[in-house]
C-alpha cells in the first residue's frame, strides 16, 4: 500500500508539472524564433585576425594611413588586342560608365596612364598598328603599365576601389558588384571581350551567400540524417518522430541565441549549430534506448527513470564539449574567442533544452497506446551494434596485449603530431573551382602578381622613398615596385600627377609617410613570411636608413600570415587544456583517478592519430583541422561517458570485473554505435558547403567520430581491464 501511494505521489507531481514544463519549452521556442529574426551574417574575413598581436596593430596603423587594397574590385579583361579601336571603345566606355556607378571611387587601368604629355589612350581610338606602336613604346617607359596590361595586349587588370559603409554594407556591395557585371556583359558583346570579377569586395559578397545557403543546408541534411539513423536503429518512423523536438529546438534556440546576443554567423561559427543538432540528436537517442529498457514500467515514470539515468551522462558530455570551446575561448584571436564563448553557451544550453523537450514529449505521447507498444517492440528486440561488440570480445580476450599496442600508438602519434608545423594560405577557404580564385590565378599567369607587400617610410622625401624602393626591388627581383619615387616632381605633384585613389596609396592622409608597395606571387604563409623577413633584413643592413625611418614589413599576406602563426599555437594548446579538464571533470564525477587518466587513453589516440597523420602526409595543422581536433574531442568524449556512466550506474567503477565490462558494453555499444552514426552522417553535410574550410573542419570531425568510437569499444575495456581499480586480472591465478 505505501509502494502505492508513493507512485501515485509521483504521477500528481508529473501531472501538474507537466504543463509547467510545456509552457517553459514554449518559451524556449519562442526566444529561439525571435533570436531568428535578428540573425546576422559576418563576411569580414580580416576580422579572424582581429587581436593584439603586433602585427595586426601594424595592417591596422597601414590601413588608417593610407588606401588599402581590401576594397578593391578587379575587373580581369581579355581581348584580341587592346590595340583594336572597337576593343579600346567598348572598355572606354566601361570604364567611363563603371565611375558613375554609386560607391565606385575610381577605376584604376591603362587608361589612366598617360604617355609623351598625352593619354596613353587617346580618344577616338588611334588605328590598330598605330595604338600597338604606341603601347610597345609604353611598356618600356611606363613602369605601372606592365602591371595592368600584357605584353602581348591580351590581358588586362581595371582595379575599381568601392566604398562600403559600416552598416547596409552587404547590400550595397551587392549591387555595386550587379552593376558592373552588368556593364562588363555590354562591353563584351560590344568588343568580344571576357570580363571577370575578382578581388576581396567579390569574395566577400560570395562568402556573404555561401553563409545563409550552408547553414541551411547543413542544418537541413543534420536533422534529416539524424532522423533517418534513429528510424533505422529503433526501427519505427513514430519512434523516430519522437527524437526530432529536442534537437530541433536545440538547434534553433543555438541559432536564435546568435540573434539576439549580436553575435554574427560567420565562416568559423557557422559549423556551431550543426554540431549542436547532432550533439542534441545523440542525447535524444541515447534517452529513447533507456526508454526502451525501462519498458515494463508505468509510461510516466518510465520516462522519467530512463532520463534520469542517461542525463548525468548527458550533461558531463555537454560539460566536457563545453571545456574544449572554453579553451578556444581563451584564444587572442577574437572570432575564434567568440566561436569558444558561444560553443560553451550553446553547448550548455542545448543540453537543458533536449532533456526538457524530451520529457515532455515522451510523457505526453506516453497516453497513447500505440507508444507503450512501440518501446515494448524495442525492449523485447535490443538494436543490433553492426557487430562491432565483437570489437569489446577481442579487446577482453588479450586485455593486456590491446591495451599496451594501443599506448605505444598513442606515444608514437604524439610524437608525430608534436611535429606538424602550422600552415596556413589565404586561399584556403576557397574551392578550386571558386571564380574568385580562378581569377586571381589567371591575372597572376598573364599578368602581373596580384598580393602587395607594403614598407611604410616615416618621411616624403623622395631620396628616401626611392632609397627603400631600391632596396625593395632589388630584394624581390620585382620590376613592379611601385611608390612616390616614380612621380616626378615628388609629393609636392602628386595631386596633378595621378587620380586620388591612386594617390592616397603612395602618401598618407595626413602627408607624413610613403608607402613602398611591392607585388609578389602569392603561394602560404610561410613563404610570405620567409620573403618578408628577408626584406627586412636587407633594409636593417641598408646604410643610410636610420632605425625609425622604415616601419615592419605588413600587409594582409604577411599580417594574416604572421598572425596565423600565434593562433595556431594557442589553438593546439587549447586541445591541451581540453584534455586536461575532461580529465579533472572525470575524476570530479567518479572520484577515481585511475578510471578518470584511463579513459583519456581511448580519447586521445583519435586526436593524436589524426595530428600524427597530418604531419606525415605534409598538410600541417591549419586552423580548419586545428580547431576540428579540438572541438571533435570534446564531442568524442560523449562515448566514453556513456560507457562510465553504465559501469556507475551497475556499481562496477570501483572495482573492474569482466562480467560488469561484458554487461555495460553489451548494453551501451547499440546506442554508441547509433549516436556514432548520428555524428558521423551528420557532419556530412559539410562536404557540399561552398567554404572549403567548413568542409575540411566537417572531415577532420568525422574521423575523429569514427576512431573514437572503435577507441571506445576496443581500447577502453581493454584498458579498464588491464589498468582499472581492483581489476579481475589482478586477482585471476591463471595466465591469460
């Protein structure tokens, strides 16, 4: 009778919290569809390199100073001959239009320059033999021509400098960009011409609709393929049903928190939500196969046992997925801080919000027949591991023999993975087939290199400037050095000399400096930075040039490069900190020391195999894999929870027997499988994502998932069993 009462006591209580709890996961989905509405998308790719890392300050104090080059577009033409007066016209009359354009600020080419007092294009067009004499002759005395048009005058470079303001920007960008592809398509049915956009305004406005489209379709393809996995491993369309609400609202309120927080989706945090929805569908599943074990239970408090038996698991796995975007949290870069701030809310916050949501669904559809009968049906028939339990049979056969093959692979991928330098390439986010970098490819092959290096000298004095161009062109090998030594008449001429924009990129504002600018032939960062040191060593050793006179080597190659370099380190010791606190919060949990270092030994090698392969294969730890490797291994943790999470709830942590290893594997390797999967498919998505970096980042994740999960059913029992508290080997007589 006391049984009785007490049960009954249990089901008030649910009863009249239940509509509690359905008008909190309400509000939940109603911050979430607000945060919807207020959602941004981030395409300043510079804003990555945002710290206080030195050379940052110095690409700042350059862009502040003078005109950069991040508000270029470049406008790639090819003809028969720009000789030809009907080519010459139809670009003339693109170029005249293009200015008139709101937001274009010039249009830098050929047809600027002048040559003998004269436009080196004069109008009307000269005859074809008469312009082609006259452009040879250019070549030769023009230095900035060999810059903007080939020798053979097939090629030619219009750089269009746009104005963007602060907010709207995307949009007017967009339109700027619209009309000049309109303009460039009449001038090529007017000459026969090819015009091709490029520049960072081009790749912006690219990145700007690669955004929304990915997060669409990443989210889209997360949820269908979690849906479809839990189908196939509960093997009911209904039960399948009942794992979507969590997550689906995990994953809005992730996105509708960016909202209204002000935080920006952008090309690193975009792979946030996605990670979050298979996080939130892995929970969902691992609740409904508890569910199905406690199938002989009245359907309420079923629901409520089997909840409060995986959620202690459930929650440690946010926590430690927390602690590894905590440690990117702590990186000088500011949108991989931000990406570590959000992950950690996100993280924590989806875990409340599946928990939640699945209560409340399960307990309500719990009054409807048909979903006792279903759970019965799962109960009855347990979901098949694919055979890979078989993995945990071999493992507890040569405990020993596995567990020991496995340090030594971890000491030798540790080793490796210490040694994978850090690379790093501006064109890394982009796809071969990408128009932007197609573009800047073929300018660099026909034409002149596209990156600029630039010297700032503190002084105007035309000596001085042509001193340092010297120098710089002596170092380079470049012809093209371009600076205020070429004007004639020096600063002072400048103005009557060449068109403002033009003008703004030799002097600063404030007429106190001059900038030497050098183009070279992007490959990496390494290579940048090893011509950069290069010149500024020759500068140092330059007799005449005082330190002071000659401010660092900068520029985005060399600024990005440099501080790629500091990043990469503090993201590869994030994954330090990530491991250490997975370990502290462990030992927290099941105040086991032994049990808390073992169960790193399964997490690790993932990691550590993956970094040791990437040094052995030449590619180098860059940010895409860097920060993959981190995030993934406070993901992968979930596994191995879960199996702790089984041998705590069986009494089996403090003392390892083979019975209590064979039992909790047998009953958690169905769900880890599932949720492996819900992982590993769910990541996919991020293959047909337009930036190169998210698909590299949904790669490195993916095979982090798969070794964890093999980790976990070979390794782990193998090495709970050889090195575990008061382990049956330790007290078994007879050899193995």
């Amino acid at each position: 009778m006391r049984q009785a009462r007490n049960l009954a006591a249990v089901f008030a209580v649910l009863r009249s919290r239940l509509l509690l709890l359905w008008l909190l996961t309400g509000l939940i989905a109603v911050v979430a569809v607000t945060g919807m509405f207020r959602l941004r998308f981030d395409d300043e790719l510079v804003r990555f390199f945002n710290s206080d890392i030195p050379a940052y300050q110095d690409y700042v104090a350059l862009g502040r100073a003078f005109e950069g080059d991040g508000n270029d577009v470049i406008a790639f033409v090819e003809a028969s001959d720009f000789a030809d007066p009907v080519v010459a016209a139809a670009m003339s009359d693109f170029l005249l239009d293009a200015q008139f354009i709101p937001g274009v600020r010039a249009a830098l080419s050929p047809f600027i320059l002048r040559f003998d007092g004269a436009p080196l294009f004069p109008y009307p067009p000269l005859p074809q033999d008469e312009m082609a004499a006259r452009l040879e002759a250019a070549q030769a005395q023009v230095p900035m021509l060999g810059r903007l048009l080939s020798a053979d005058r097939q090629a030619m470079v219009v750089i269009m400098p746009i104005t963007e303001r602060a907010e709207g920007g995307q949009t007017d960008r967009h339109s700027v960009l619209t009309e000049l592809a309109r303009l460039g398509a009449r001038a090529e049915a007017a000459s026969g011409a090819r015009l091709q956009l490029s520049g960072y305004p081009v790749l912006r406005d690219e990145v700007a609709s690669a955004l929304i489209r990915d997060i669409v379709l990443l989210n889209t393809l997360g949820v269908v393929v979690g849906f479809a996995v839990a189908v196939f491993a509960l093997r009911s369309f209904r039960l399948g049903l009942l794992t979507l609400p969590g997550p689906a609202l995990s994953v809005a309120l992730g996105i509708g928190l960016h909202g209204h927080l002000g935080v920006t989706i952008n090309t690193i945090t975009i792979t946030l939500p996605v990670l979050i929805l298979v996080l939130a569908t892995s929970d969902a599943i691992h609740i409904s196969f508890e569910r199905g074990r406690q199938a002989g239970r009245e359907s309420a408090l079923a629901t409520l046992r089997a909840i409060r038996r995986v959620a202690v698991a459930c929650v440690f796995a946010a926590v430690t997925t927390a602690v590894a975007f905590g440690a990117l949290a702590t990186s000088r870069s500011e949108i991989i801080a931000e990406m570590g701030a959000m992950g950690v809310l996100l993280t924590l916050s989806s875990v409340v919000t599946v928990l939640l949501t699945q209560m409340v669904v399960l307990t309500t559809a719990g009054r409807a027949d048909w979903f006792n009968t279903l759970f019965k049906r799962l109960h009855d028939r347990p979901p098949a591991a694919f055979g890979l339990g078989r993995l945990t049979a071999l493992a507890l056969r040569r405990p020993r023999l596995v567990s020991w093959v496995a340090l030594v692979v971890l000491a030798f991928s540790t080793w490796a993975y210490s040694q994978a330098g850090p690379r790093y390439s501006l064109l890394d986010t982009l796809r071969g087939d990408s128009p932007v970098r197609q573009v800047f490819s073929q300018v660099e092959d026909k034409l002149a290199p596209v990156s600029l290096m630039h010297v700032v000298v503190n002084g105007t004095d035309s000596a001085l400037v042509r001193q340092v161009a010297e120098v710089v062109a002596r170092e380079t090998g470049s012809t093209n050095v371009q600076s205020l030594a070429s004007i004639e008449g020096g600063a002072a001429a400048l103005a009557d000399t060449v068109p403002e924009a033009l003008a703004q990129r030799l002097v600063s504002a404030d007429g106190t400096q001059a900038l030497v600018s050098v183009p070279f032939r992007y490959e990496n960062g390494e290579t940048t930075l090893a011509l950069a040191d290069r010149l500024e060593a020759a500068l140092a050793a330059e007799p005449g040039l005082e330190p002071g006179m000659i401010a660092a080597v900068t520029g985005l190659p060399v600024m990005s490069a440099r501080v790629a370099g500091v990043i990469l380190d503090e993201i590869n010791r994030s994954l330090l900190i990530a491991l250490g606190g997975v370990a502290l919060l462990i030992l927290a949990w099941l105040r086991n020391l032994r049990v808390a270092l073992i169960s790193l030994i399964p997490n690790m090698l993932p990691v550590t195999l993956i970094g040791g392969w990437l040094m052995l294969s030449g590619s180098g730890i860059e940010f895409s894999n860097g920060m993959a490797l981190t995030v993934a291994f406070g993901i992968a943790v979930d596994d191995t929870l879960h199996v702790l999470n089984r041998l705590r709830l069986a009494g089996g942590v403090r003392r390892i027997t083979r019975e209590g290893l064979e039992e909790a594997f047998g009953e958690v390797t169905p769900a880890l499988v599932t949720t492996s999967l819900v992982l590993f498919f769910g990541m996919s998505g991020s293959f047909l994502a337009k930036n190169l970096g998210v698909a590299e980042f949904g790669g490195i994740a993916m095979s982090v998932f798969v070794l964890a999960l093999l980790a976990d059913l070979l390794v782990l029992p193998a090495a709970l069993a050889a090195f575990g508290p008061r382990s049956y080997l330790r007290t078994r007589r007879t050899p193995e």
